[in-house]
C-alpha cells in the first residue's frame, strides 16, 4: 500500500522532534524551541562536606545555664521639688522663662509635682531589680558561678532555669578580684542538669566556642564564635588572663559560659570591648582553670585565700635590664617593698628584680601576681632574686593578701634647703631631702633625657643603681661606676606622691 506523502512527512517530523528531545535531556538544555514541554535541568546538589552545627551541644548544656536576677533596696530619693530635668528650678521666680519651660513642656510643677512623692514612696517599697545576668550549674544539687559585678549590692537572688521556672538562691561567696562568684538554689533534693569546666590549656585560637546566656533580659539566647586570642590584659585587674573570643556577646551574657564543642566551659563572659555598649565581635572570658580554682575556693570557704609577697613591682624594660646587666628583659622589678611584709622580712628591697618563684621563670609582674596569688598563705617558697650583677635565692614564708592592698609608706621632703646641685648631663637641678633620705628634683630641663621619662620637679630620687642617694656627688659616682662597668644607663629609683617607680637615665654623656 501507498502512503501518502502528506502523512508520510508528518511522521518523519514527529520523528525528528522526539530525537530533539532526547538530546536536549542528555546535554541540560531546559527546551527546545520546536513548541513541545520545556525539560527541567537537575536541581543543584552540593555534595562537599558540611561544617558540623551547635545544636547537638547546645540541646544538651542550655538546661545548665541560667538567668539571675539581682535585687537591692534603693535609698530614697531626696524630695526637692524638681525631676531631673528641673533640677532646683523651683526656687526661681515663677516668671522665670525656664521655669514657666520645665512647666509646660516637663510636665513639672501643679498637680504633677504633688503626685510625685506619692509615686516614690510606691517605688521605694522593698528591693528593686537592680542586675541581670547569667550563670550555670556546676554541681547537681544547685550550686552555680557568674560575674560579681552581677551579684554586687544584691540583696536577693532569683535563678530562672531554661524551662522557665524561677528559684530563690543565696550567695555563698564572692571574689572581686577575678570577678566570680557563687550562689546555691535549694530545691529540696532537686537535681540540676550541670555543666563540667574544661582543660583551657588545651584551648587553641581558632577553637569554636559556643556562647549561651541572656543577653538584654530576652531569655536562652546561643551565639558562636572562635577563639580570637588568649592571655588578654584588660586592665581589669592584677589577674588577667582572659581568653578572647568573638561570639556575639552583650550586657546580660555576663556571668554565661563559653562552651567547646564537647560541651564544657572553657570560660566565663565577664566584659566587652564596644565603642557603642552593644557587640562588636571582641569579648573576654574568665578562663576555666581560674574559674574552677576560685569557685573551689568560694564554695569551701566563702572567700579566696591568697599568698600575699608584699612587694610593688613594674615591667622590666629593655633600658632596664640594660642598666641591670641582666641579659632578658623577664622578671619583675621590685619598686617598693611594703613596711612588714614577708619580702621585707626576708631581705628584699627595692631595685631587686624577682626572675624565679620556686623554680619557675617569672617572666613579668602579671605572671608573678598569678604565681604567688596561686599559692596558700604561710607557705614558704623560694624566690630567685636578680642583684648586684648576679643571682641569688631567698625563702620567703608567704602572708595573706590583706583585703585592702598595702601601700609603701615612704617619707619624701617636699620643702628643699636651699642649696642646690646641678646635673648638667642628665639635665637636673637636685637638693638633698630635708629628711636625708634622696634628693629632691627641683628643676628639669624641658629637653633633658629626665623630661623624657616623666621626671618632674617635686619627684625624690632615693637611689641609683640600688645604691642610696643623698646628693649629687652620690648619683655621679653612681653613673662612673656605670660607664666603668660598660653600662650605657643606671637605673634610677624615683618616688612621687608616695608611690615609688623605676626609670633609666643614659650615662653616655657622664
């Protein structure tokens, strides 16, 4: 039989459409453009490995932490007739411009002014809500850390668990210092999800960290981050060593923990560094191994013991060390040492630079507080001391750090006879103390290397090179023995406003 040419055409054109189609597939076109249902290319799939989340970590330590609020009792407020706006406009003319503004605009004056005291006295009735931070259990039977600036002049303690439900604590103990404190739900017999402290010395920059807390009273909040640095000095204290990290971390995260990937505290939020008060990727984080040692302490005694040396002491310099002979610049510089204290009794003065405790390089005046903080009080420890050109070790029974620290107690004239010495090299003009203990600075050269360091009229130089000073002749013999020795500066013991220091002076031109 015949087909027709008609049909015959038709079916070699469906043919060749099919075949389009099946091409397109094969090669991810999405259509062909001959009318027929575009072909939709294949989804993308990522198949590369995927960093692990937190949520593993997370649904296991968030029943740990905690919310605490702080409550005080607030002073009255002294009733004078103005807000804070106002403020002692009531006894100007009632004609005043600003006072017909403070009560117009202020609300201030009239009606409003009589209601005030009723309102205070409402708001003034038992504690107020003061603080709000964090914190977490470490132990089951309801003892937990946070900040002690969270719990500072509080009068009552309120824990709010992850689920919402509010306990009464008490404090146990609180050590300023470190910034730690400790408080203990009791529950009767309840047993609290609590969280472990890890080794921080294990701690790398570049670990993740996983920040829980309550950050501005919103509840449970989770934030990560790295470990961006550690051994940061704030200035907060003699005991810094904090660990820096970069999670989001805000007023109420303080007191919280920073959590490792295996769910222990590596370290404990206690500040930030914010231009603004809110978070700009730069906090710090009490480490685990002070947190344990002090919350130890806290929940045994109440308080921190701490072996106490007694001596006021500053950096090491390159200058310094120079002056000194000593061929690092480690150590820590003793300036004073206190009236009875255990490194006066033991023979310690002032120019003595401490390189050892027990053995252990002392390697700056931070390390040496955390040392001897670190040891309990009466124990006797050996100090290696730099003087004279050598080494030498003394033992010292440690005290215990009073609460008040001690200042050196030192006796400077500040009225000179007048008689006077010039040192033209060093650009000072000096005259013996009238106490006879130094010489007193009565005049420096504004372009002198003394003007450089900080020295002032007023200033009492007290030694040289660790020799006593009572005129000039004294700190010139001071400087030839140095330039014989091969020194190019002496190390120069200088006390203002009875705190004494170190500074060094060239002897080139000597």
């Amino acid at each position: 039989m015949t087909i027709p040419k008609s049909i015959s055409g038709n079916r070699k054109r469906l043919l060749a459409a099919a075949a389009s189609v099946a091409i397109a597939g094969a090669i991810g076109f999405g259509a062909i453009t001959s009318g027929t249902l575009p072909v939709q290319a294949e989804a993308v799939r990522v198949t590369a490995p995927q960093a692990p989340g937190f949520a593993d970590v997370v649904e296991r330590v968030s029943p740990a932490v905690v919310s605490v609020r702080v409550k005080a009792k607030i002073e009255p407020a002294s009733d004078n007739g103005a807000d804070i706006f106002g403020q002692g406009f009531d006894n100007l003319p009632d004609d005043h411009p600003m006072k017909r503004f403070f009560r117009e605009f202020r609300g201030w004056g009239g009606d409003q002014d009589r209601q005030r005291p009723e309102r205070r006295s409402r708001r003034d009735e038992g504690p107020r809500p003061v603080a709000q931070g964090s914190g977490f259990f470490i132990s089951e039977d309801g003892y937990l850390v946070t900040n002690n600036h969270v719990v500072e002049n509080g009068m009552e303690f309120t824990v709010v668990t992850d689920s919402g439900k509010e306990l009464d604590a008490k404090l146990i103990g609180t050590d300023p210092r470190t910034d730690l404190a400790v408080l203990k739900v009791e529950a009767d017999g309840q047993k609290f999800t609590y969280v472990d402290f890890a080794d921080d010395a294990k701690v790398r920059v570049g670990d993740w960290v996983v920040a829980v807390g309550n950050p501005f009273g919103l509840g449970g909040t989770v934030t990560a981050g790295i470990v961006s640095a550690r051994g940061r000095d704030i200035g907060a204290g003699p005991y810094d060593d904090f660990l820096q990290i970069d999670a989001a971390v805000n007023r109420g995260n303080s007191g919280g923990p920073a959590f490792n990937l295996n769910g222990e505290v590596v370290g404990i939020n206690t500040a930030i560094f914010s231009p603004s008060g809110g978070n700009v990727g730069i906090a710090f984080a009490i480490p685990a191994s002070t947190a344990r040692e002090v919350t130890q302490d806290l929940i045994r005694d109440g308080s921190v013991q701490r072996g106490w040396l007694g001596v006021e002491i500053q950096p090491v310099t390159p200058e310094i060390a120079e002056s000194l002979g000593l061929s690092g610049e480690n150590g820590a510089l003793v300036s004073n040492a206190q009236d009875e204290s255990p490194a006066k009794k033991a023979g310690i003065v002032a120019g003595d630079v401490i390189v050892a405790v027990d053995g252990k390089d002392v390697t700056s005046p931070k390390e040496l507080a955390r040392v001897i903080g670190g040891i309990a009080p009466g124990k006797a420890v050996e100090v290696t001391i730099w003087r004279d050109g050598k080494s030498q070790n003394m033992t010292v029974d440690l005290g215990e750090l009073p609460a008040p620290e001690k200042q050196a107690s030192l006796q400077g004239g500040k009225e000179a006879p007048a008689a006077s010495d010039q040192l033209a090299d060093l650009g000072l003009t000096i005259t013996p103390a009238e106490d006879g203990k130094g010489v007193v600075v009565t005049d420096v050269d504004p372009g002198s290397d003394a003007a450089d360091r900080g020295l002032q009229a007023g200033d009492v130089i007290t030694s040289v090179n660790s020799k006593e000073v009572a005129g000039g002749a004294d700190i010139q013999k001071a400087i030839e023995d140095a330039a014989q020795a091969g020194r190019k500066a002496v190390l120069v013991q200088v006390t203002r406003d009875n705190a004494s220091r170190f500074v060094t002076l060239p002897v080139a031109k000597g």
